[in-house]
C-alpha cells in the first residue's frame, strides 16, 4: 500500500510574469459573479510575478444533511473575500504518508493562477483534477504549482473535491444516487464558465486534463451530459473511463460493509444514510482498504469509491447513468479534441507489491485476470486458461521472481493502463475528432516518483513522473534549477500540452522538427515523449494485441473486431 501512495506526489507552487496594467500590485481584486474576491501577488523562481487567487468556494459546504449529496451553488459574499489562502482540504486518507488528514467537510475550493487580469485578448483556460485513487489529494500549490505551465500564457485552474465515501458513496436512492465528488468537478467547471474571463481567461477555451484517477475523472466527463458544454478539450493522462479501477460494481453492498466497519450493522438503506451522515467526517477516510473483499485484496488495484452508473430518479440528475464502455460504442460521448496516453513503465509502481505476492501471483496467475473479463467468462476459463496464459506471455515457463522484474512491471503497466488507452482511443475514433497519443518515457534526475521507489536501474518512467514535467517540485528544485536538459524537457512537454490547450493541436509549428500526427486506426500514430522526439506506430503492438485477443475472446469490445 505504500507503493501505491506513489500514485501522487507534492509539488510547490510558482507563478509566471504578468502585466499589472490598472490592477493593485499587492491586492489585485477580481469581481466574481459572488462577490469582490482580493488576490495575491507572487514572486517566481525566475524573479517575475503573477496573480495568485486561493481558496475561492465554488460550491456551498457539503455538510449536515448535504453530506453525500450533489453540491449546491456557491453563496454571494458581502464586502471583500480574502482568496490569499488555501481553503482546507478534503478529508482524506493520505495514500502517500499512510495518514488520515482531517481537513474539513467545508473543502470546495478551487484556485485560479493567470498572468494578466486586464487583457483584450483572453488566455486559454486549463483545470487540472488531480489525482490519488479518488481517495487523496487536493489542488493546493504545494501540490500542484503553476510555474511551468503559466510560462506558456494559459490560465491555470485547480480544484479540491468530495472524496473516498464523502465524495462517493452511493445508495442506489434519489438522496444519494452516488458521485457526489464527479458533480463537484462540474459545479467547479460551471464556476469557470461564469467567471473565468475576470482572470483573464476565455471561458470559450477550456482544457480539462488529469492524471491517474484525475485522468479517469476527465475521461468520465466526455461521457457525461451533466458535463456537456463546460470544456472544450481533454488531456488525459495514464487513465480512462473504461478501466477497472475507474468505475465502481457492487457499490451498495460496499456502503453496508463501510456501515458496519463503523459499527453500524443494518440492511435498511436509510438507517445507513442516517448514521454515515452523523459520524464524524475522519471516519470515513480509509474505508476503501476496510471493505474490501478477498478477492478484491488479489486482483486489481485498491481504488474502489469511486464513479458509479447511477440509477435514474424523477427529477434528480445523475452524472452518469449509463456504463462509459456502453457510451462510447453508442458515439454519445462528448465530443472534443482528445490527448491521451501513459508512462513507458507504469507498473513500476506496482513491481514491490507484486513481489510480496508473488507466491500467490505464481500458484494463482487468475488473479491477473481483469474484473471485467472474470465477470464476463466462466471461472474454469478465467481460472484454468487466461490466468496461465497471462503469466506464460510474460515470464514464459519461468515464475515471477526478482529476476523477472522487468516483465512484472510490464504486465502492470499493460494491466492497468496501457490496453485501457488503446481501447479508449480505438473506440474514440468514431467521434471524427482529433486524438493525439503519447508514451511518455523521459527519463531524468526529475522522474521523482521511480527516484523514490529506488527503482532507477530499471527502464521507462513510472507512473505520476510525468507530473514532475509539468509543475514544480521542492523536491526536484536543485535539478531544475542546474541541469539545462531538465528545464529544456519542461518547456517541450508544457509547450506540447499548452498548445493543445489553444489549439487542440500539441504541434501548431513543429518542436525539434517533429510534427505529432493525429492518432488513425490504420496508422495508429503516436508521440514518443522521449530524447530525441519521433512519431512512432503502434505502441507495444506485440503486447496490445496480447490483451486485445484475450477481450475479444471473452466477447468484449475490442480493438480487432
């Protein structure tokens, strides 16, 4: 579980050089459709400024008897809203120091960063959801800092949301129909609609991008109509809506099993619902790990709060209510300009876990069978056929072992990534809307996360290193600041991720002589996010097409057919 808490990792915030034309350097104040809200100004680490405004409620406090429910528009304000501060964040189980984080029930708060207030030309706009397993995280900037994307002129927007049982218990009733944390993305998403272009932003220009369980979020809201018309672009990184661990099964029957963890042992949905909304917020941080079944400890990763398909109910609007896989056969996603894509060794993350498990891993290799195919074929098939073949595709005749630990993270990093983006993506294509693919494989003293694992003999970047390209980190500071590749890389990848942000093409001019191709079914192009950059076909095409024939075989959707 420690491993796993390396899904997310802190970074320090920054700001970016602006123009302070008829704007009060020391308080800038914006006027917001709530009220007067009263910024900061920061210095950069390379000596210029930038508004920073912090702490901003986009919603009303989720608390009492809102516990669980879908968010209710934020409050109008007399005089002037200091936003120089965080709002607290969510309580939570900190899935990187393995602690519970009080935080506060009142955490809907979101935080704007933009160069220039007063423009006649407004700046693209890019709300980042973070990530952490639906179960961690939060916008703050010593999280998730702007430096390096407010260098390429955009507005940077970062969220806090409901998480773990507050942010998604669902009860299958019409007061907690679920996803109360993916309705507070979107309260968040109407909040910039509305107010964006006081920033300096264009509320025409949304990019929405996320990474890990942030990455499945964004994918969610391609498929959502609650979330139709509040974003105009998506980047998605190392996730989708239609993998294992990005839409939750048997939701209720985990709610009982949270209930009685606490101590509360009924079948009536409603006792339920009375109690979980009366203990106190901590207590239901770190329920995920309580109520798991045995298998579920086996086979796939340990995220389950998380999105569900909500019942339909009168008068009360879901988020989903439809399977996402069901959506995109049907073409009634969302259709925008998509990149997408995932780090060259994901599973690097998951090779300690594996390897505690490794005597089980060996005498039971079903256990690597993904849910939905386990839920779809029959155990004798899953058990006696596909598991085997799994482990013989990548270990052979051998069993996993310290000695195989490159195939063990490969067999993660295509598990629980890797085919799930393939699969989007073909499945995609029928929006007749620009996708961009990426393998992201930098490796440098700033892949923080395979750093810290102590993993750095091995190939690839792991999962979340890709975050340390994208903002600044008090931890990757010193190489930053002295190595000149590190910096060069930083601006490519922004630069990259920006201009699809403003265009909803990474390569408006080429970078280093490179075009990045739009991603065909015939061509399958993508960017090798690496040194030097190139335009490959097929990424992993032996391994894709392994997993590929193992979805059509259980007659799932898949690539080939």
């Amino acid at each position: 579980m420690r491993v796993f808490g390396l899904l997310l990792f802190c970074i320090i915030a920054a700001n970016v050089d602006c123009s302070r034309k008829n704007v009060n350097d020391q308080n800038p104040l914006v006027q917001v459709r709530q009220g007067s809200l009263k910024g900061s100004i920061y210095t950069l680490l390379d000596g210029s400024t930038c508004y920073s405004f912090k702490g901003i409620p986009y919603a009303q406090p989720p608390i009492g008897k809102l516990r669980f429910k879908a968010p209710l528009p934020p409050l109008s304000w007399k005089g002037v809203y200091e936003a120089k501060e965080h709002g607290p964040v969510c309580p939570q189980f900190d899935i990187t120091s393995q602690k519970l984080i009080e935080g506060n029930e009142s955490c809907l708060f979101l935080n704007v960063y933009t160069k220039c207030l007063r423009s006649p030309k407004k700046s693209p706009v890019m709300v980042f959801i973070h990530g952490g397993a639906f179960t961690s995280g939060s916008g703050n900037s010593d999280v998730f800092g702007p430096d390096y994307l407010l260098q390429h002129d955009v507005v940077l927007v970062t969220i806090n949301y409901r998480l773990e049982v507050l942010g998604f218990l669902s009860l299958d009733i019409p007061e907690v129909p679920g996803n109360a944390g993916m309705k507070d993305q979107v309260a968040a998403l109407k909040w910039v609609r509305e107010n964006i272009a006081e920033f300096g932003g264009d509320p025409d220009n949304v990019s929405i991008f996320g990474e890990s369980s942030g990455s499945g979020a964004v994918a969610c809201h391609m498929m959502s109509q609650m979330s139709k018309g509040l974003f105009h672009k998506v980047i998605a990184q190392s996730g989708t809506s239609i993998d294992d661990w990005a839409v939750g099964k048997d939701h209720v029957a985990r709610a009982f099993r949270a209930g009685k963890v606490l101590g509360k042992d009924t079948d009536n949905v409603y006792e339920l619902l009375e109690f979980l909304q009366s203990v106190p917020a901590i207590d239901l941080a770190g329920l995920t790990f309580k109520t798991e079944t045995d298998e579920e400890k086996l086979r796939g990763l340990p995220v389950h709060f998380i999105p569900v398909v909500e019942k339909r109910f009168g008068k009360v609007e879901s988020f989903l209510n439809e399977k996402p896989l069901d959506i995109l056969l049907t073409g009634k996603t969302n259709k925008v300009p998509l990149l997408i894509g995932y780090n060259s060794a994901e599973g690097l993350f998951m090779l300690a876990d594996h390897l505690k498990k490794v005597e089980i891993r060996n005498k039971n290799p079903e256990y690597l069978v993904p849910r939905e195919i386990s839920q779809k074929v029959s155990q004798d098939t899953y058990t006696k056929e596909f598991g085997v073949r799994i482990k013989n595709f990548y270990v052979g005749n051998n069993d996993f072992s310290n000695d195989t630990a490159e195939a063990i993270v490969n067999l993660h990093t295509d598990l629980n990534f890797a085919y799930s983006v393939h699969r989007f993506i073909h499945l995609y294509t029928a929006s007749n809307q620009p996708i961009y693919q990426y393998v992201f494989n930098y490796v440098t003293d700033m892949n923080f996360v395979k750093i810290s694992l102590g993993l750095t003999q091995m190939k690839g970047a792991a999962h979340a290193d890709d975050l340390f390209y994208l903002f600044y980190n008090g931890g990757t500071k010193n190489v930053y600041e002295k190595q000149e590749r590190a910096r060069q890389i930083v601006y490519k990848v922004t630069k990259l991720w920006t201009d699809f942000a403003r265009t909803g093409n990474p390569t408006p001019q080429n970078i280093d002589g490179v075009k990045w191709e739009p991603y065909t079914r015939t061509g399958r192009q993508y960017m090798k996010l690496e040194e030097p950059l190139s335009v490959g076909h097929a990424a992993e095409r032996d391994r894709i097409q392994f997993w590929d024939e193992l979805y059509c075989e259980a007659g799932l959707p898949c690539i080939a057919k």
